[in-house]
C-alpha cells in the first residue's frame, strides 16, 4: 500500500530523514519508535505534505501514485489520514461543519456523491458513541476548549467518519490516562484492523501497543530505520531503551 | 465647514474623494437610551455610506451595536458614545473588503462617570488593494472610577498591499479602571489551514473555513445573527 | 513629618525643603561666553564663526534657519505647551575653557566637581580620575568613555586614544565637522532630514554642539561611550546633534545621560540624534534623561523636544532603544527605527514617569522596509501628581517587506486620580505576512500590593518605589549595570510626594 523509498527530508535548511525506507501492506499495523528528535513527527508531516518540510531525494508510493506530487488535500481523499500530536484549535467552526464538510471535499475528489446532512448526522453519531464522545461535542468548535484527551478522541472519531485506507497516528497515545487509552485503543483496531487498511503508529511508549498490537516495529533514529522487528522488539526497547539499540 | 483633510485624525485614512462627494453630511442620528433602557442596533453598511451615530447610554442602560461593513467604494460608520453610570456598551463589528473598497470603523467611547463598562471587537478582512480601519477612542473621565473597557482588535489581509490600519487608543485620567486593548495583524494560522487540508478540504475552502473561524463570534447576541453571519461569509466567498 | 530634627527657623526650613525637591538643583558658576540673545541669521552665523567651522556647514545652517522660519510648531502631541518665545534665549554658550584640551587634568575642577555631584559612578570617577580597573576585587570594571558636554560645548574627551587604536572615532560633533568632513557630509541630516520637523530643523541652524562617532568594520567598541548633558546657563537653549555610525559587523553601546540645576525659567531643549547601522552592525543606545521637571506647581523645567532616528540600514543590522524619561516638565521625543534592511531589528524599551505637572508624549516609530525585520516595543508609563502621560506609537509594514514581526506591550500605571495615562498606537501593515501584535493594558498600584509590602516594613513610598520597579523592570534590565542602579533610584526620586 505505502512503500517509502530512501525518503530525505529538510525542516528549514535542517536534514531531519536521511534516507529512509519502509513497506506497508494492506492489513498491516506498524509501529514506529524512537527517541525524541530522531524525526517521527516529520515523517508523518512529510508524508502527508506539511508545507515547510521539504523532500530533497527519495520517493513515495501510495497505492500505486506518487504521493509527493500530491497537495495535502489529494493525499486525505487518496486515503491517507494523518492523526495529529497536537490537533489544531479551529474557533467557530463546529466539528459537524468541519468534518462534514471535509468527507464531502473527499467524496467529491473521489467522484462520488455527498452525503445530506441526515446520512452524515447518522454516520457522526455512531462514531461519536463508538468513542463515548456525546453530540454536544461534535456541536462544538473544533478542539476548542478540549482537553488533551478530548482532542485526541475526537481525532479518532474523524478517523472513523473519514474511514481512510492509511492512518499514520503520530503521538496519539499522549496525553491520554489508562482508560482514554484503551478507549482509542479499540477504536482504532475497530477503525483500522482490516485486510484493506493499513496502519503507521508514531509513538515514543509501547503502551499504546498493549491496545494496538502491531505487526511490525521499527526503530528510527537520526532520520533512518535502524532496526525492524515484530512486537516483542517494542518491549525490548521499553526495557533497554534507545541508547542500547543505536549502539 | 468644509470636508475632512486627512491632517483630520478622525479622516486620516479615509478615502477623501468620497467624502468630499458625500460631503455636508447629514447630522449624525441622535440615540438616547434611557436610564435602565437597553439598545440594539444592527447596521449593515452594504452600499457605500457614511453612518454617524451619537449613542448616550443612561444610568444603568445598555446598548449594543452589530456591524457589517462590506460595500460600496467606501464604507464607514463612526460611533460616538457616552456611557453615563454603570452603562454598559457593546461593539461587535466586521469588515470585509476587496477591490478597492476602503472600509472604517470610527468609535468615540467615553466613559463619563463610574462604573460602566464597555467592549468592542472589531475584525477586518481584507483583499485586493482594499483597506480597512478601525480608529477606536476609548476615553475615561476624571471621575469615572470603576471602568471596565476592553478593545480587541484584529485584521487579516489576503493580499500584499491590501492594508490594515488600526489605532486602538486610550485616554484615561481616572485612576481605578481596567482598560486593555489588544490588537493583531496577521495571516492565516498554517497549522490550521494544514489540519483543515489534511482532512481533505481544498485549500481555498479551508481559507473560508479559517476565515469563518476568524469573524466567529462577532455577532453573538444580535437579533439577527444568522444573516449576519451568512451575508458575512458570503462576502468572504466572494473574495477567497 | 516624622524627622526628629526640629527646624524652627522659617528660611532654614524652606531653604532644606528646596534643596530636597530637586537633588541636582544648584547651579555651577562656570563663567560662561553667550551668544547675543536672540534668534537670527546672525545668531546662526555667530555659532558656525566661534566654532571655525567650513563654508559648507555654514550653509547648511542658514538653509535650515530659513526654512524653520516657514514652519510651525507641530500641536498634534498630548501637550499643553505655552508658545515659546525663541527670541527670548540665548543660543549658544560656552565655559570658558582653556583652548584645548588633552587630557581630563586640564579640565575645570569646578566642571569635575559638577560631575561628581551628578554621582558619577564610583568606577567611572576612578576611570576618569585615571585609575585603570578595581583594585577591590569585585566585579571587573566595565570601562567607559565620556565625551562630556557642558551646556554647549564638549569640554573634555577620555580614553580617546584606546578607542583611536581600535580604530573607533569618538569626538564632539564640531571636531568631526573639522576632521572628518567627508563622513559626516555623508551622514548627517540622511536619517533625520532637514526639513523632518520644526525642532529638527531648529537644530540644524543652531546645534552648539554634541557627538559624533563612527566604528569601522568589524569592530566591536572596546568600552561604552558615554555622554553626560548638562544643562547649566540660564535662558539657554540646548541644541544637541549626534550622529553614530556603525558599519559593517561593528558594535557599540552609547549611554547619555542628563540632568539639570533648577531654574524657573523654561528651557528649551531640541537635540537630533541620529544612527546608522550597516550590515551586521549592532547600536545599543541607552538613555537616562532626568533633567529638571519644573516644581511641584508646575512653574520652570525644562522643555525637551527631541528627535532620534536610527536607519537600519544593512541586513541583520539591529537598533536598541532604551530610554529612562524621569525629568523635563515636557518631554515630545519618538527613538524611532527605519528597518530597511532584510533581517533588520529594532528595539524600544522605555520608562516614562511624570510627577506633579510634567507632561511627556514620548514612543516609538517602527518603519519595517525590509524583508524578515522585527522589532520589540516595550512602554511603560507611570503617572502621577497633574502629570500627563502619552505613550505615541507607529508600527508600520510596507507592502514589499515579507515576513515581518512586531510585538508591542504599552502599559500604563496610574498613582493617584489627578493624573493622565494615555496610549495612541498607530498600526499601519500593508503586507499579508506580517504578524504584528499588540497590548496595552492600565492599572494602578492595588491596596493589597501596599498593605504587603507595608507589613513587610516599607513605608508608603518604599513600597510605591518598589512597586514601580517592578513595573519597569522588563526595561529597566535593558540597561547597563550601573546605569541600572541610577535608573531604579531615579524612579523612587521621580515619585516622591505622589503617595500618602
């Protein structure tokens, strides 16, 4: 589904990816871990096109198509759904508004037709109880006065309206205690864990995956892929922690 | 008396060729709110014109004033208001132009005795070559304890030489007052225009949805909030 | 009163109380050489003469004289000044001093001892007094040099042949006039032009004296400059001009700082200053300006309306403002930065308190020319008495200057309800990329915040000096060290009388 090939990236003037590459097939979760710095965050703002963070050489594939040459709009009505570390704040513009109007910018890139206000509503409510988020809510402008949960519940409650082929969820066990943990836990094996999906997990702890359990773990440091392994390699990693693999 | 010059500080960014057109003006319409009274008022400036409006708030009264300046060539509305004791006055005005539209809004707020409070919000959006301004005066009498005034103040340009003009001023000769004004300029938040692309909307929609979120609130508590806030951002698709 | 000294004498007691009211309140008597009173081409012409100065400024001096004769006194500043009569002054005076001078041994001691009552720094008396470094130990001496003008004249200059090996020229204005025409031809009247405003152009005909410095490229100034403004004959006009030059990749801090005997009359003050700073160049200018604020009625003080300008002129060059404004009974002055160059930035930290019946309409303008500029204004205004107090701001973003930023802070503290805060922030942004913001905010000293520092064991005004302080500390730590400790105490000074 996602192949990443010898992927270099700046932020600014600064080389943050250094070549790496990664595989990712339809029904695989894959986790990504590693010490702060080593450049999580910028390969999921690289892969879904953050303006600022510039590819300088390598390639990326997402179901057959050049995802780079994509605008970051393309990208989401590609399929590719990127959970932010920190949802934006948007005042005034309620959820409802907000994702309506987003999954119908998709479906029309995709040629396929709106959804009316009463096929949404339907599809927002399940999601939203899914995730024990009420309507008042959804009602609400987005992420604004949410608390750190709050917000990254809601990102799951997109996820599930939006139901994208990709999610790469970057630090979105953060911020959450031990039952908001499990809640998006299952939320996203709900959401996620399909034979035509696929999954790229960004995350420091392996806590997250005792909920989410992955098929592949890499480790990334200093912008590449230093080891790649199954679950256990998660748990090694809590153990030793990073300074013992980079060695 | 002849027309404004800009040396005129009320004028000094105005668009003089049309207020020499529209020049004499008529006198400014006279609101007296009575002690206890309350007050509200929607003006909607879509057509090019001067509104001068001279507000005394009686004791313990209250006034509230909506804007929407968005037409004509240039567009003003200058409020002069007198707050009595406990007063209380609210501005919710926004602008939005394009073209070579030039948009003001002038206020006058004098707190002239004790205890009344007031509070303007005023945001600009503007496009093209057009300019906007807000000259606001909030002026607190020697007497005029217990002043409550907030100004706040923000503009968003959409194109480089579209300008933004903004004088929040204070005179305050009472000592125990809270007076504050906050004023920005600046363009659309990238994160958020980045979040909103990432869930798929366009970029020019996401501009809209951003600029919705910029203008939002203003007119809460107008009686006619809905059409404000629709002839606003159907204003607002008109220049995305 | 709770002094334990008992003064029964009527005179003794008015006479103590005088000399309280204002600390720097006495007079020197320096014989001094007057220009014929008066305002005229002839007094413009007797100026250049005593100065030896070449055809060229002459000139220039008559070409603004007739050109201040078309103008009018701008009336747009928060201020209610009676006309003046500049007829009625003297407009240039000198100490007589012996023709020329090398080193400080050879200047008066009468202005030495002037000085020493200003309370000079200790280190900077030893430094003045020749002694090279501390002997005691503690922190290491900063070095400072002191281009001194008395009333109109620069009298003395130190360290000038340290700083001539560095390459750096300190020297009175009317020296460089001499020595280095060409450079100061290039700069002078560039950044505040002749015609910029009515003092200005005042000052062009009639400027007695002032500073000029350049640094070369690359040089970082091996001390701080320094300049102390007195203002000591009575009826005179003080008309400073000083013109700093930094090129390329060079560093200076400059420190002036003034005070003033008391007089009744009203004096009139109208310096120019004017920066450069080339690429790279950084200017740090610091003043503390505390010169005669008139008595607690309102009668005399000094009327200082300055004009200080800095271009911006290199990329990365950077302009910092920082200014103490205790003294004057009016103070009209705007440190301004024009930022034409990409990366440029400019600074204004100010401190202004007014007393009694001062009135000071003082701020900054901002001018963002260049691509990436920034600039920082930080204003506190503290008003007391009858005194008014009027922060004046302009921010402004040409159309071509991508990427620039502002934040501004104007805050207001308010002692008493005789007094006047007042903000005018002007904000003009003509480019979509700018991020200019701004706050102000007005608040007085709580009954909470007395009562905690009182139970402490302050007394009232203990506590409202302390209070200040930390109101202005956000400029106060702008400044240099010492400067610093003078600047606090100042404040503390400037209130006294404004609580109980």
């Amino acid at each position: 589904m996602l192949q990443i090939n010898n992927l270099h990236a700046n932020v600014g003037d600064k080389p943050i990816l250094k070549g790496l590459t990664l595989s990712l097939n339809a029904g695989e979760i894959h986790a990504i871990m590693g010490p702060n710095g080593a450049g999580k965050s910028t390969l999921g703002y690289v892969l879904s096109g953050r303006p600022g963070y510039e590819v300088t050489e390598g390639s990326v594939t997402f179901n057959g198509q050049d995802l780079l040459a994509l605008e970051p709009h393309e990208r989401a009505a590609a399929g590719l759904f990127l959970g932010f570390q920190y949802p934006v704040e948007i005042p005034g513009v309620s959820n409802v508004q907000f994702l309506r109007e987003a999954l119908n910018a998709q479906r029309k890139y995709r040629g396929e037709a709106p959804l009316t206000g009463g096929e949404f509503l339907k599809v927002a409510r399940e999601q939203a109880g899914a995730l024990g988020m009420d309507m008042d809510m959804l009602k609400r402008p987005v992420n604004v006065g949410f608390s750190g949960g709050e917000k990254k519940r809601n990102e799951m409650v997109q996820m599930g309206i939006i139901d994208p082929a990709l999610a790469i969820l970057d630090e979105t066990d953060s911020g959450l205690d031990i039952d908001a943990l499990r809640t998006v836990g299952d939320g996203i094996n709900r959401i996620m864990r399909k034979p035509d999906k696929a999954v790229l997990l960004i995350t420091h702890y392996q806590r997250l995956l005792d909920y989410v359990k992955p098929d592949f773990v890499h480790v990334l440091a200093d912008g590449r892929i230093t080891r790649t392994g199954g679950a256990d390699l998660a748990l090694e990693l809590e153990r030793d922690g990073y300074k013992e693999l980079a060695a | 008396m002849s027309a404004p010059t800009r040396h005129n500080e009320a004028w000094r960014y105005s668009d003089i060729a049309a207020v020499e057109a529209a020049w004499p003006l008529p006198a400014p319409e006279r609101i007296i709110v009575p002690a206890g009274g309350t007050f509200a008022r929607t003006i909607i400036q879509d057509s090019g014109l001067i509104h001068q409006l001279d507000i005394a708030i009686g004791k313990g009264a209250t006034a509230a004033i909506h804007v929407l300046n968005i037409g004509g060539e240039y567009g003003r509305v200058e409020l002069n208001v007198t707050l009595h004791e406990k007063a209380d006055f609210t501005l919710g005005a926004v602008q939005i132009g394009g073209a070579t539209q030039t948009l003001e809004v002038i206020t006058t707020v004098t707190h002239a005795e004790p205890g009344a409070t007031s509070s303007q919000i005023v945001r600009s959006v503007l496009a093209g070559t057009a300019t906007g301004t807000y000259l606001g005066k909030v002026a607190v009498a020697r007497d005029a304890q217990q002043t409550d005034s907030v100004q706040s103040v923000k503009a968003m340009l959409l194109d480089r030489s579209a300008t933004a003009n903004a004088k929040p001023e204070l005179e305050i000769y009472a000592d125990d007052v809270k007076c504050a004004h906050g004023c920005a300029i600046g363009e659309l938040d990238a994160m958020g225009l980045f979040y909103l692309q990432a869930r798929g909307i366009t970029p020019a929609e996401a501009k809209k949805l951003m600029l919705q979120a910029f203008v939002a609130g203003v007119f809460e508590g107008a009686a006619d909030e809905e059409a404000l806030t629709e002839a606003a951002l159907a204003k607002l698709g008109d220049l995305v | 009163m709770t002094d334990d000294i008992e003064i029964k004498d009527k005179a003794a007691w008015d006479a103590a109380e005088k000399v309280a009211d204002y600390e720097h309140g006495w007079s020197s008597d320096i014989e001094t050489d007057f220009a014929p009173k008066g305002l005229n081409e002839d007094t413009v012409r007797f100026i250049s003469a005593k100065k030896n100065e070449p055809e060229w400024m002459l000139e220039w001096r008559l070409k603004a004289f007739a050109m201040w004769k078309t103008m009018e006194a701008p009336d747009w500043a928060k201020l209610n000044v009676p006309p003046i009569d500049y007829q009625d002054a003297y407009y240039y005076a000198a100490p007589k001093a012996k023709p020329k001078l090398n080193s400080l041994d050879e200047v008066d001691p009468e202005i030495l001892r002037v000085y020493e009552k200003l309370g000079i720094p200790i280190a900077e008396q030893k430094l003045l007094a020749g002694v090279e470094g501390g002997e005691d130990g503690g922190l290491p001496q900063r070095r400072v040099a002191v281009d001194a003008v008395f009333d109109s004249v620069s009298v003395a200059t130190t360290f000038r042949a340290e700083l001539e090996r560095a390459g750096v020229i300190f020297r009175s204005i009317s020296e460089a006039i001499k020595e280095y025409p060409d450079l100061v031809r290039k700069y002078l009247g560039k950044i505040v032009p002749m015609h910029d405003n009515y003092f200005a152009t005042l000052n062009c005909a009639v400027f007695s004296d002032g500073t000029f410095v350049y640094i070369p490229e690359g040089v970082r100034c091996p001390m701080e400059l320094s300049t102390y403004f007195r203002i000591n004959a009575e009826n005179t006009g003080q008309f400073e001009r000083t013109l700093i030059v930094a090129d390329k990749g060079s560093y200076v801090s400059y420190l002036e700082g003034c005070t003033a005997p008391m007089r009744d009359e009203n004096q009139l003050h109208a310096a120019v200053v004017e920066l450069v700073a080339l690429d790279d160049a950084e200017i740090k200018y610091s003043t503390v300006q505390n010169w005669y604020p008139g008595d607690a009625e309102g009668k005399g003080g000094i009327y200082n309306f300055v004009t200080k300008r800095a271009l911006c002129q290199g990329r990365n060059s950077k302009v910092s403002w920082t200014q103490v404004e205790t003294g004057s009974a009016v103070t009209w002055k705007y440190p301004s930065c024009v930022l034409n160059g990409e990366n440029s930035v400019g600074e204004f930290y100010s401190v202004a308190v007014t007393n009694n019946h001062q009135q000071a309409d003082t701020g900054t303008k901002m001018i963002h020319n260049g691509k990436g500029s920034r600039s920082t204004i930080v204003s506190k205004g503290i008003s007391a008495g009858h005194s008014n107090n009027t922060y004046r701001g302009l921010v402004r973003v040409a159309p071509n200057a991508e990427g620039v930023r502002n934040f501004t802070q104007c805050d207001s503290l308010l002692l008493g309800s005789l007094s006047g805060a007042h903000t005018v922030p002007y904000i003009e942004v003509r480019n979509p990329s700018a991020q200019i913001e701004h706050e102000a905010t007005t608040s007085k000293i709580s009954d909470d915040q007395m009562f905690y520092a009182m139970a402490r064991g302050l007394n009232a005004e203990e506590a409202v000096a302390l209070i200040v302080n930390g109101f202005a500390k956000e400029v106060l730590q702008q400044l240099p060290m010492e400067f610093a400790v003078e600047a606090q105490k100042l404040l503390g000074i400037s209130l006294e009388g404004s609580v109980g």
